[in-house]
C-alpha cells in the first residue's frame, strides 16, 4: 500500500479531531451512535490526504485495513487477460473499501486508485475487529453494505463476461446514472473503463444507440432519451 500523506497542514490536534468526528458522522455503518462512542472510533482512525493517482494497494498486497473515503473519488478495478482495465465499483464519499478477510472479502484480486484527490480515513484490521465485537450494529450494518455490493460486482461482471458490447454500454449507462436521465461528466474511456471494452468500441456503440434514439450525446453528457430502450438492448 502506499502511504499518503498526513492531514492537514497547519491543523492543531483539537482542529483534526473535531473534523474526523465529522467525516465519520458522514459514513453510514457509523450513522446513529453516541458521542462517546464517535471519539472511540476518532481515536481509532488516522487521516491522510492522497492525490489523484494514488494507488491504495495492487493485487498479492496483504495490507490489512479499512479506508473510509471522506472526500474525492476511488476506483477498484481489475486487469483483464487483454490488459484492459475493469472497473468493479467507484468509491463515492461516505463509503468504506479495502474490505479484510475477517469482513469476508478480499482486496488481494483487485487495484485501488484515487482518480481525484481525496481525504481517507483509514482503520486497522485489529482496531475494525475490536469495533465489530463491541458495536454489534456497525457489524451488521457492514455485513448488509458488503452483500448488497458483492451483488453488484456479481452484476457488472456477468454484464462484462456473458452481454454484447451494446448491451454491456446500455447497462453501464443506465447503472452509472442512478436513476436519473442524465450522465455527466464521464468520458468514453471511462465507460469503456467501466464495461472492459476498447473506446473505440465505445465510441461506437454511443452513437448507434444515438441514430436509435434511445440516448443523446454532449460533451462528456449522455441523455437518456428511451429507458425501456436501453434496458431492452442485448435482449433477444
């Protein structure tokens, strides 16, 4: 694992104290718990900035500890046999990664990179176990979290092994924008990150569904024009 860099400059003791209980009241395995029981989990945690690019561990890497993101963006991925980049999620803030054995996961298969500069808050496999005896709700609130994303990389990698170019796109798509009718700020690599494909491939693929109606292209925007379309594409 890398090491980032301490936080922040210039911040007295009390100063970063009272920003890791803040960051933490943010992440939602914490949600609800005693101001007492916030400092124990404060003076259990260490801070650290990490600027884009930074990579948090690489596969066969056996650093055992929790990173709760608190601001900016990480990606896990994997590398397919072709070398190609698989992202299996996006780490948005609030959220934990670099799940231990003793949580049922492994991060030995996979990279984590910071695609943003980001603040971390990490947490050591000894302290997340004692955490998880003592605070039997952070435990199953982990255990719910970590289920409810092992089904979605179990989605996305049966999207990338088993659907169509097209159909892996129209999936990614509808996934990354959450609901909602537009998707901006991604680049067609970054899609093409996010379902294994080339960008060429890509870049294709946008603009036949484009000529279909189904999305409208701008820059780094994707409209979705037809829902039920794009949900449809692959399906015979």
């Amino acid at each position: 694992m890398d090491k980032g860099n301490s936080l922040p400059s210039g911040l007295v003791p009390e100063e970063e104290s009272s920003l890791k209980l803040h960051l933490l009241s943010k992440v939602d395995i914490f949600r609800d718990l005693a101001q007492d029981e916030m400092h124990t989990i404060e003076g259990m945690v260490s801070m650290i900035t990490c600027n884009k690019g930074h990579i948090f561990y690489r596969p066969e890497e056996g650093a055992e500890v929790l990173f709760l993101l608190k601001r900016g963006k990480v990606q896990v991925y994997t590398l397919t046999p072709e070398g190609k980049r698989l992202i299996v999620e996006t780490i948005s803030p609030g959220t934990f990664f670099g799940e231990m054995p003793l949580t049922a996961q492994s991060m030995h298969q996979a990279f984590a990179e910071a695609v943003e500069d980001s603040l971390i808050c990490v947490l050591s496999r000894g302290d997340m176990e004692r955490l998880l005896l003592e605070k039997p709700q952070v435990a199953l609130r982990l255990v719910n979290s970590l289920s409810r994303r092992l089904e979605e990389t179990r989605t996305r990698l049966e999207e990338a092994t088993f659907q169509n170019a097209a159909a892996r796109v129209s999936r990614a798509i509808l996934r990354l924008a959450q609901g909602t009718s537009e998707l901006s700020g991604l680049t067609h690599q970054e899609l093409a990150d996010a379902t294994g494909l080339y960008r060429e491939t890509v870049t294709n693929v946008l603009n036949r569904l484009q000529a279909q109606g189904l999305v409208e292209l701008g820059k780094k925007k994707i409209v979705i024009l037809n829902r039920a379309g794009l949900q449809g594409v692959g399906e015979t």
